[in-house]
C-alpha cells in the first residue's frame, strides 16, 4: 500500500494492492461484479460508478467506484481488477476530493506492469 497523507486527512490518497485467487473461470469481469455486490451489502457504500472494461498498456481491467461514509468521514474508492495466472489482481484507489484522485490515478495508470 501506498499512502500520501493518512485517509482521515481531507488530502490524503491511497493504493492498495491485494491478490485473490479465482475458479478457473473467473474474468475481471466477474469478479468486479462481485466484489461490488459485496460491497453494496453495506449501508454505509453507495455505487458511484457501475462496472465497465478499461485497458491499459494492454491489459484488460474491470473497475468501479463507490462511496464509503462513515460518521462526518467521505472517501470514494476505484478498484481496479485484472486477472493473472488464476489469481485477480485488485487495486484499490482511495482519495477524498479531486486533487487526490488525481494524484492516486496519474501513479496507477503510469505504473508499468509485467503480469504475465
């Protein structure tokens, strides 16, 4: 994980990366659907933006957005999933206002990567 400011703060950013292994028939896809429906089981996240497929530097992305409140703290979420060898391969970008989403996507998306 990869912070700038802790999240509490109204500028604070973060990256996250987290590696799950999936059935053979799993698709960024899939698992983005799921992994949204699981955070929807939470009355405190709200979908922001629905699923959709991205690529980047040739790699194929599901992503999606949500929205976590909880008491006077807001923060919005992109997880970002791709598949690699059996496992999904999900990053997880937090920030609290535009400057930090901002910042939080020029690194991912300038972040080479070598899943193969």
């Amino acid at each position: 994980s990869i912070s700038q400011k802790n999240i509490g703060n109204q500028t604070g950013t973060n990256l996250g990366i987290g590696i799950l292994k999936q059935p053979k028939q799993a698709t960024p896809e899939m698992v983005a659907e799921t992994s949204k429906n699981f955070f929807l089981t939470n009355s405190k996240i709200k979908l922001i933006k629905a699923v959709e497929n991205v690529q980047i530097n040739k790699i194929k992305f599901s992503t999606f957005t949500i929205e976590t409140t909880i008491e006077d703290l807001k923060f919005q979420q992109q997880i970002w999933l791709t598949m690699m060898k059996g496992y999904s391969v999900n990053f997880v970008l937090t920030y609290r206002n535009s400057d930090g989403q901002k910042t939080v996507e020029d690194i991912f998306k300038n972040t080479k990567f070598n899943l193969k």
